[in-house]
C-alpha cells in the first residue's frame, strides 16, 4: 500500500530531527560551551547561519545539540513506559479479573489523578533539577499509558481462538503473552510510543523552560527559550528558533504517529484498497 | 443510580486516600528530615529543632500523617514557613485567580473546538476538513508557553494592545481582571482546542459508523437530523472526559504559562515553594489540585451516567 | 415455523421471460436493468425485480452476492462512491432518480427497512417509545402525544405489550430478539408499503427466529404489506416467500414462485445450492453398525437426567461402555462468576454447566445441540482442559482431564479443537508452517525441523491443501481454506479426539458441504472421535451418531441422531425442531433433491 503524505512528511521531519541530533555529537558549526561576547546578538547569517545569542554563542549549533537532549529524554522517557508499563499490562490481561489486575488498573488511575506536570516539577524540586530526574520524571507518567494501552489491547486478544488454539497446544500464559499477544500490539504500541515521544519532547521543553530540565551549559530548547523571554524585546528572533524546532519536530512525531496507524491498522487499510 | 453515586463517591475516597499517602512520602518522608530539607545543607542543628518545633513537624511519620490528613479536613493546610500565613489564606487568594483563568480558557477552547471538529466530521474529506485538521495539527505541536511568548511579542510588544503580564486584581475592575487573562487564556486554550476538536472530529465520525446511525437513516433522517439526533449525544461520550482532564489540565497545570505572564495563581505558588523549599505550601497545594483532579473526574463519571443509561446500572 | 403462507397460488408460471415471476396486477416495486459500482468496482449487473403488492419476495444468496447492496439501493442509502444506472420504479416514480430530502420522505414512510444485528441496531441513549415515535414525527405525520400513542399500539403489535415492556425502556434492557422487535416497530410505524428485512434472523436463535419470522408474516397478512426477505437460507424463505430471487456474484440468476423454484428444470446454480444445504457425506458411520449390539436396556446415569427422558441415550452408552471409551464425562458442573453487585459482596454465580454426564467411543461421532448461553461452548473448553470444574470429572482415555494443575502434555496431544471463526483462528503473524506445527509444543522431544515439515506437508496434504500452503500467511487463504487448515492443525498431532465447535456454521453453504465431507473422509482414515457442537440440527443430522440436546446447562434429551431428530421425547427437542425452517418436503421429493425417505 502507498504511504500517505502525512506518513512521508511525519518521517521526514523526524528523520530530519534524529539527524541532526546524531549529527551534533560529530560535529556543530560551532561549539556550544564557547562565550563569546564580542560575537553576540550577531543577526543571521553566513557566517551564523541563524544568528547568535546574548552570550555570542551560534544558535544553528545550539539547537543541534538542543535537539540531542530532547530526543535524549523524550526517548528515554518512553522507554521507562514501554519497559514498565507493557509487562505489567500483559499480565493484567493474563490474568483477567485477578487481585492482580485490579491493582494494576486501580494503581494506573492513581497516577492519572496525578497533576503531571505538577508531579514532574515535584520530583524534580525534591531530587534536584537534571536531565535524569526530568526522564524520570516524564517517564512515571509514560508508564500507566502503556500499561492501560497494552491491557486493552492484549484483552482482546485473549478472547480470539487462535489464543485458545494455543492453550490446547498446551502454551501457558507467559509464552502465549510472547508469542502471539505481543507482536500482535506491536502496531499499537508504535502508534502510541510516537504520540508518547511527541508529548515527551513537549514536557521536557517545558521542564527546561522553567529550569527543572538539563542544567546550563547542555543547550536545551525549552533553556534556550526561557534566555530569548529575557531578551525579547532586543532580539524576537531568539524566541522563534527553538520554537520552530519543537512544533516541527512534535507535528513530525504526530504526522508520523497518525500516518503509521492508517498505514498499519488492517481495518483502515481494507476501507482505502 | 443512588448505588451508582456510592461506588463512586468510594472510589473516589480510596483514590484521595492513595494520593494522599504517596503525596506525604514523596514531600515528607523520602528526603529525610524536611525541616532540614527546608533550611538547606548548612543549617544549625537548633535552627532546624525550631522550625520543626514552629511547623510541626515532630513525631514520627504516621502521626505527622494522621495530623496533616486530619488537619485539611478541618481545613487547616498548615502555615507558610516563608510567607508566614497560614496556607489555606495564600490558596483563596491564588485561587482567585487560577479558577478564572483555567474557566476562561475551557470556555474558550471548547467554545472554539466543538463545533469546528462536528464541521471537520460533517464535511469529512473536503478541503474545510483538510484545513482544520492541518490547523488542529500545529495547535497539538505548540508548546503553550512559546505561543504565549508569540502572543506577547504581537499584540504587547508590537501592537500594544495588551500588557505583557501582571495581574491587577479584580479591585480594579472585573474587565481589566479579564483583559488581564486574556493573552494567558487564549494561548492555554489553543492547543487543548485542538485536542479537543480533533477528538470531536473522530468521535463524532465513529459514531456515524454504527449500525443505528444506518436505523435511524433507514426511518427518513436526514443526515444532519441523524447527526443532531443520534449521533451527537453518543459521540460526547468521549468529548467530555478530554473536557474533564483539561479542566483539571489547565488548574494545575498553567504553572508555566502563570510564570511567562507573572500572573499569582496556584501553579506559580507551588512553583515559589519549591524553589524557596516551602515543603508545607507545596504538600498542601498538590493534595488540593489531587482533589480538583478527582473530583473533575468524578463529576464527568456522574454526566456520563446522565448521557448513557447503560451505566446507571453498572456498578 | 413450518406452516406454508396460504396466499401461494398452486400454478406455477411460465418460465419464458425473465425474471420469470407472475404478472400479477399491484406491482409495488420494479428493478430494471439496475447497475451498481463502488468507487469503479463493478458489484452488481443487471439485477432485476419485481415485488407485488402484500407478497413476500425473498432474495437469497451465499456471502457476497450482492443482495444486501441491492436492498441499500432502493433505500438510497449506498455507501459514498457507489455509482448507479437502472432504474428502482415505485408506483411509477425511479427512485434512483429522486435526491435526498425526497428520498428522505420515502424512507420509513413507504419503504421500511430492518437490518442482520438488533444488538447494535437501536440508539443506546434513547428510549425504545423514543425512537419508534420518531419516525412519526420526522415525517411529520404525528404530534408527540400521538406519536408516543401509536409508538405504544405499535410496539403492541410487534409483541411487546405493557406492562413488560413500557415505552421508557433502554435498548440494552432487551434481549437480542426484542430489540428486532424494536426494529421492526419503528420500521412499520408509519404502515409502509414495503418492508426490506435484511437477514433478520440471522444473529438469532431458532426459536427466536421462528417467532420473528411469524411476526414478519402476519404483517404481511393483517397489514397487506410487502416484504423483501434477504437471507442466505434457503430453508428460511422457502418456508415464507410467495417468489424467490436466487442471486450469485451481483446478477439475478434464478427467480421463480417459490414452490416451483426447486422443479427439476431448475437452474442449475439454485439446485447446487439446494443440494449443498441438504448435503449429508458419506461416512462409515458406526451408528449404521452398532445398533445390534445396543440390545441392554440397562438403566445407567447419564448425569442429572430422568432416565425416562432418554431411554436410547442411556442403553448406547451402557452397551458401549466396555468398548472403547474414549471420553467420559460425569456429572460436570461449572460456575462463573458474575459482575459484583457490592464492592463487600460475594458475586453471584451463574451455573454454565449444570450437572451433565456422557461418553465418547473411540471413532464416534456426537453432535451436541443447543442455543446460544445454553453451556455447550464452556463445556467444550472445559473438556479441553481450559476451564476448572466446580464439581464432577472429566476422563479421557481413563485419564483425568483438569485445568488446575494443566492437563500432562502426552494425555492433551490426544485431543484438539477447531473453531467456529475462520478468520480469528490463526496469528496473522504466523506463517502456515508455524500455525499448523503448533501443537507440536505437546512433543516430549522436540521434532527435527524436516520432520516437522513432512508432518505439516502431510497434514496440509488430507485436508486437501498443497504442501507449498505453508510458506504462506493466513490472509492469503479464503475461509474455507482457513477452516481446512484449523483441520490440518488439528490433525497434526495424530489426535483421538476433535472437539469441532460451531466449525461449519459461519461457511456457507457450498464450503460447509465440502468441509464437512472432509471431515467424514478424514474419521474413516483415523479413527478419529467427533464431538461436533452446533445449533443447526441439519448439520448435526448429517455427520454424528449420537446427539445431546442441552437446555440451560442440563442435557435435556440424548440419543441416536436420528431417532432424537425423527421422535423427540423431551418437549424443548420438539420445540428446536419445529423452529427450525424446513423446505416442505413435498416440494424436494417431487424435485429428487430430498434425502431418501426413511
């Protein structure tokens, strides 16, 4: 089946942004930790391709590095979910209307009563404002989506024949959750890991913004943006890069996230063909 | 329906009761001794046995529980160890202006939202359709305190329509108040408007799809009287959780956007008590937004059972 | 349901024009030349009909045919991209030729129309008084105290009287066969000329089928309606309809009076389908051996029944109990537990299984019969060793067959099971290879890579498959195809015992023939034991032995096949059979398409 143009523009874009993130760790235009005041405010640019801050450092550079921790957190944030949040929904569904289950689920409504951003401010207030506390941070609230998405969808599932087929093959729960559940919600969970990875990118610009994200001198986009919010009258141009790049990169993931799930759910797809 | 409130009302009970637990341990118990906590590293040890003494936090952490819980039941929240006020003075007036605020943002986006996503449903495929959901598309992807800085560099900087930020206080007028909360209100509620459009949109598109939208087709409906008549009730089923989540969403969570305007709601007031370690603010102030949360939830469980009479009589 | 509407007319017409119905006078309906496409996919050509005045037409056909888009046609109501050419004539006016708010005047004011699943049919958030007065009042044919008048005198006559059903009812307070009654209520509000009923029974019950389908005909008679009955059973409209349209890959192919419909000179695709509805395989069956030696008339507990109810039951299993028992079944009970009514209360329990007790020969065939909740599905699973018993046992081959602790690999290998649903059956994931060597996992040493290949090329091979099917993956097969490779999985292992439930019931009717001579090929060469669950008695008639009728967890009536379905003892056999629609038997043996008298 053809891809969408969503699903070709959402790679793009996220491609595009991953790159650049790899790319930084090789090289920048210009180092980032480097002040140089004589060199500040500097409009865009040959030289600058997109200016340079109040402290003369090279914004293209700065955003580069800005993109790494970014797609650092958000990725590692979705991994707590994914690592936590998946086992624990699998085996709620295996065991359907167990104690075990009910926790489960009663445990996940809990966190989602939870304030999140609030919650992510506290934590990282009480164990001290880093880029870990704020993966941890964004990577609690990850864990009953995934949990709550994988239960749903592993729940039916196990009501299909091919998972009673299964059972009278004499498979138990666990390698029937491996074997035939798992991949089955594999789409699923790529859909849901995409959204979670664009709202990831979004808590971690707003943790930074108010300081609670990587610690200067790690440019990150939300840091940047709090620095242009001082200077906004001198410089607006300040403000609009790093935004850019957090609406690009986020409507990349969210173009990325809708275009997989036309592309990969079979009922869409019978509707199109 | 009377049982249906019951098991709710309990449930509701049991999820303040958790939140209330984890709420203590992570404030009160897992960094140790908050009053240490509170007067940083270098503090005298008699410094830090009087404000123990002065907040009191002596005794052990179960009975500091118990006087807590039971203390915001009788709507003691504890004193402000940096303000000097006790907290449920400082929450009135910080609510004062967050409850306007987060009102005035969900009237707008859902004002906004809810028919712009019923237009994107109706006319489903042709260009309005494609505009509005490209349109909803960048409003999910912005971060709502960048908007809000390029809300100010238009209408405060460059037209000066606007101030940048402060707030007044409502002494000054309910409209000045108001325009005050405009510039906040509006960048809160443009990306939960696309949300929540979106989410119109989709719901309102699969409940078209089911087998009584064909009935009701079938009797003579029109389609715009299958759309008003059946399918609109159904499909706000899901509308109003994403409501309910966004109205406890834009109470407690405007704390970025109250520090980009310096606007004094309860979001900035917990964010004052984190960096001044004001651990009792803090304690007291989350437990309160837990309690909007639940409560918000609550309610939209109670207007669910109104809509669908298939959950009165589910427990 | 097996009365024959009195309105036919003996004479069978003329077969020289085509579609070759009566000329009668009120003619209310005519499809003419009508051509339909899907975003440039052809679906149906040239389809033609004409329906009378207070007749009964019924439009049968196998899945994809075409006849429901045909019905959607006349209600205008295709799906976006559907182009049309023809004509649909009412009274005169081409319907295909009206727009929208004119067609919107005539739906449910003249043409009603009910449709397969009453379970999802009716607005949940509405009353059911509700929303059968609103088509009274979208045509403006009524003001609300009126219109909820005639909603109740209408739900009245669909049989829903007050006080058990008042006009302030939810959907989801009525069973599956009341809210077809809804349908119709609100489809015949306003007394439309024509009723389209699109496999309105089909989600149902026999029994509930039967009531339904007595319903839709006494409209007709009381009300001089006209109803198009969509179905793809045969037995259905033979039983109702004045003429039959016969319809294949989007064409009319057959069309005649119904009692003529099956006349020898017949079209040949009409009597392929007769026959594939009747078909009985050929099979070594042990019942035509065995009724000598079942001379005792030892009186033996077959579980919680009277003896009295199931004197042939009891004397066959006595008289084969030393045999060759392969499984026994004593006195199985099974509870579920149900939604808790208090958060400190102790759910209820419902009794799925209710005492019941049985055996199964090595190379037997037993049907086992009932409607849907009756406890056959849960009794299946439970003797697959999937579901705990809350008290009696379950043997096979001797051995006890448990849930908790798991039944031992070497006991389970020696049973297996396929499924009712063609699609649901397989990982779609997996390739043929791995789905058909599942059971394999049941292997104490594990099999060499090509030997598990012979042994699926092997298994692929009696199911009548080519060996090379196991390369491919499941949504490369039709669902017949599936169903023969649920078989050939089933196979794999060699087993005793195969547990089939419901695994013919959603093929139609040609597949289901050629799957269930598979089945009886594949028992001779194995010496395989059947236990065959269904609700459709023509099935179960045609390949067990052995039967047991179950009623609400309890076995009912156990027996021969045919003495239980020829004389049935317990009044809920007679009454399953009786709904069950027939094609009048003097119409098949005039034809020879009939089975042979017995």
């Amino acid at each position: 089946m053809k891809p969408t143009p969503s699903l070709i523009t959402g790679a793009i874009l996220t491609v595009f942004f991953l790159s650049l993130a790899g790319v930084s760790y090789l090289w920048t235009p210009f180092p980032v930790e480097q002040l140089d005041i004589g060199r500040k405010l500097q409009p865009p640019g040959s030289l600058f391709w997109l200016g340079t801050d109040h402290f003369g450092r090279d914004t293209a550079s700065m955003l580069m590095v800005g993109a790494r921790t970014s797609i650092g957190v958000a990725i590692l944030a979705v991994g707590i979910g994914i690592g936590i949040g998946v086992p624990l929904g699998l085996a709620a569904a295996a065991n359907h209307g167990s104690l075990f289950d009910e926790v489960i689920m009663r445990g996940n409504d809990l966190v989602f009563a939870f304030p999140a951003l609030v919650i992510a401010i506290l934590i990282t207030a009480v164990f001290g404002p880093s880029a870990v506390n704020a993966i941890l941070a964004i990577g609690i609230f990850n864990i009953p989506v995934f949990a709550r998405i994988s239960r749903g969808g592993a729940l039916s599932l196990w009501t299909l024949d091919y998972v009673l087929a299964a059972r009278v093959a004499g498979k138990r729960s666990f390698r029937i959750s491996v074997e035939h559940i798992l991949p089955n919600i594999a789409n699923l969970l790529l859909v849901q890991g995409t959204i979670q990875f664009s709202l990831g990118i979004l808590a971690e610009a707003g943790l930074s913004y108010v300081g609670l994200g990587a610690q200067p001198p790690t440019p990150s986009w939300g840091r940047m943006l709090a620095d242009a919010q001082t200077m906004i009258y001198m410089a607006p141009r300040l403000a609009v890069f790093p935004g850019l790049a957090i609406v690009l990169m986020v409507l990349g993931l969210n173009l990325l996230g809708d275009g997989l799930r036309d592309h990969l759910d079979p009922r869409i797809r019978r509707l199109r063909q | 329906m009377i049982r249906f409130l019951v098991t709710r009302l309990l449930s509701l009970c049991v999820s303040l009761i958790a939140a209330s637990v984890v709420i203590f341990c992570v404030i009160e118990v897992i960094p140790g001794d908050p009053a240490a906590f509170m007067l940083g590293l270098n503090a005298n040890p008699d410094t830090v046995a009087a404000l123990r003494e002065d907040l009191g936090l002596t005794g052990d952490a179960l009975s500091r529980y118990f006087s807590w819980t039971t203390g915001m039941l009788t709507g003691d929240f504890g004193t402000s160890y940096t303000y000097r006020v006790p907290v449920s003075e400082l929450v009135s007036d910080r609510l004062l202006v967050s409850l306007p605020l987060a009102v005035y943002a969900l009237i707008l986006s859902t004002a906004l939202a809810l028919p712009v996503g019923m237009i994107a449903a109706m006319r489903r495929g042709t260009l309005t359709d494609v505009g509005i959901m490209g349109t909803t598309q960048l409003g999910i992807a912005v971060p709502n305190f960048w908007f809000a800085m390029l809300l100010v560099l238009l209408f405060a900087v460059s037209l000066r329509l606007f101030s940048a930020g402060g707030f007044p206080g409502w002494d000054a007028g309910f409209l000045a108040g108001l325009k005050a909360l405009t510039l906040p209100a509006v960048s809160l509620a443009f990306p939960q408007a696309s949300i929540l459009a979106r989410i119109t949109r989709s719901a309102l598109l699969e409940t078209l799809n089911q087998d009584y939208i064909r009935t009701a087709r079938a009797k003579g409906l029109t389609e715009r009287q299958t759309i008003v008549g059946h399918a609109l009730r159904n499909a706000l089923i899901p509308v109003m959780t994403i409501i309910g989540l966004q109205f406890a969403f834009l109470l407690a969570g405007a704390v970025i956007i109250e520090n980009v305007f310096f606007l004094p709601g309860l979001g900035r007031l917990i964010f004052q008590g984190i960096t001044q370690r004001d651990l009792v603010v803090v304690e007291s102030v989350v437990m309160l937004l837990v309690f909007a949360v639940v409560m918000v939830n609550f309610l939209v469980d109670v207007a669910y059972a109104a809509i669908d009479p298939r959950l009165r009589i589910r427990t | 349901m097996t009365r024959v509407p009195e309105t036919k007319s003996p004479a069978p017409s003329p077969r020289s024009t085509f579609p070759p119905f009566r000329a009668s006078a009120g003619l209310l309906l005519e499809v003419a030349g009508l051509n339909l496409a899907i975003s440039g996919t052809p679906i149906l050509s040239n389809v033609a009909l004409r329906i009378h005045a207070g007749k009964i037409i019924g439009v049968v056909g196998e899945s994809g045919s075409g006849k429901t888009l045909t019905a959607l046609t006349v209600m205008g109501l295709l799906p976006p991209g559907a182009a049309t050419t023809g004509s649909v004539r009412m009274d005169g006016q081409d319907l295909l030729a009206l727009d929208e708010p004119a067609m919107c005047r005539i739906r449910g004011n003249r043409i009603g129309m009910i449709f397969q699943e009453p379970m999802t049919a009716l607005n949940p958030v509405r009353t059911i008084g509700d929303q059968v007065a609103e088509t009274l009042l979208i045509h403006g044919m009524a003001n609300r105290g009126e219109a909820v008048r005639i909603a109740r005198q209408r739900l009245d006559r669909v049989g829903l009287p007050e006080p058990e059903f008042p006009l302030d009812r939810y959907p989801h307070q009525l069973s599956g066969g009341q809210r077809q009654r809804v349908c119709i209520a609100l489809a015949i509000a306003l007394r439309p000329q024509l009723l389209i009923a699109d496999e309105p029974t089909t989600a149902l019950d026999v029994s509930t089928q039967a009531q339904i389908l007595d319903l839709l005909l006494s409209l007709v008679a009381d009300d001089g309606m006209s109803l198009m009955l969509i179905t793809h059973d045969l037995a259905v409209v033979a039983s109702l309809a004045d003429d039959i349209a016969v319809m294949r890959n989007g064409r009319v192919v057959d069309g005649a009076p119904a009692n003529s419909l099956f006349a020898r000179d017949g079209h040949p695709y009409t009597r392929q389908l007769l026959a594939a509805s009747q078909h009985r395989p050929l099979r070594a069956s042990p019942a035509t051996e065995v009724p000598a030696t079942s001379g005792d008339k030892t009186e033996v507990d077959i579980g919680g029944v009277p003896a009295e109810r199931d004197h042939r039951g009891g004397d066959r299993i006595a008289g084969r109990r030393d045999a060759a028992t392969l499984l026994r079944v004593t006195g199985a009970v099974r509870d579920y537990a149900l939604a808790r009514k208090g958060l400190f209360r102790k759910p209820p329990v419902r009794r799925a299984v209710d005492g019941v007790s049985f055996s199964l020969d090595a190379g037997e065939s037993l049907g086992l019969v009932g409607e849907s909740g009756c406890g056959k599905s849960t009794l299946a699973r439970a003797i697959l060793g999937l579901e705990p018993l809350q008290a009696g046992a379950i043997t096979l081959q001797g051995t006890p067959v448990t849930a908790v602790p798991a039944v031992r690999p070497s006991l389970r290998r020696n049973m297996q099971v396929v499924f009712q649903d063609p699609y649901g059956s397989f990982n779609p994931r997996h390739r043929v290879l791995r789905l058909v060597s599942e059971p394999f996992f049941l292997n104490e040493t594990p099999l060499s890579a090509s030997d598990i290949r012979e042994r699926v090329a092997e298994s692929l091979v009696s199911v009548g498959l080519a060996p090379d099917a196991m390369e491919k993956y499941i949504h490369e097969f039709s669902g017949g195809q599936r169903q023969r490779i649920a078989i050939a999985r089933a196979l794999v292992l060699r087993p005793r015992l195969m547990v089939l439930d419901e695994a013919v019931s959603s093929l139609d009717v040609s597949i289901r023939a050629q799957i269930l001579d598979l089945l009886a090929e594949l028992q001779g060469q194995h010496d395989l034991a059947y236990l065959f669950i269904s609700h459709d008695l023509t099935v179960i008639r045609a390949v067990t032995d052995r039967v047991i009728v179950m009623k609400t967890g309890r076995i009912v009536e156990a027996g021969e096949t045919e003495s239980v379905l020829e004389s049935p003892t317990h009044p809920y056999t007679r009454h399953l059979i009786q709904s069950a629609p027939k094609i009048p038997a003097h119409w098949l043996q005039e034809t020879g398409h009939g089975p042979p008298p017995q």
